[in-house]
C-alpha cells in the first residue's frame, strides 16, 4: 500500500465510524470539498433491491452499493 500511496502521490487513512449526525456533517463537508470521493461499485433501482443484496452477500463490491429510489 505504502509504494501505490508514494507512486500516486496519495494519502490512505482508515477510521472507524458510528451512527452520529456530527460525523455525518464532517464527512458531508470533505465530500464537498472534494477531498474525499466515495467510491460507487455499482447502482441499482429500487425494483432490484434483492439484487443488490445478493451481490453485497458475495463479498465482491469494491466500493458502495447504490440503491437509486425514483
């Protein structure tokens, strides 16, 4: 990890979160910011919600699972 951080000139840091609208807000603002970007796996309409967990239950998704509501 430390030789893909130093060739890409990045920075990784891991932190634990919980349920916490101050949290919420902080990481809404670095969102906003563009200093941090989730990264979207894949998008699913709401009809295909039981996709979705199926595909989040093989332990594949490389990033987050978007459930569109339309």
């Amino acid at each position: 990890m430390a030789r893909k951080q130093k060739k890409h000139n990045a920075e990784y840091h891991f932190l634990f979160m919980k349920p916490s609208g101050t949290q919420l807000e902080y990481i809404k603002q670095l969102i906003e910011l563009n200093q941090i970007k989730p990264v979207i796996d894949k998008i699913y309409d709401f009809e295909d919600t039981q996709k979705a967990v199926e595909y989040l239950e093989t332990g594949r998704a490389k990033g987050k699972v978007i459930i569109r509501l339309k």
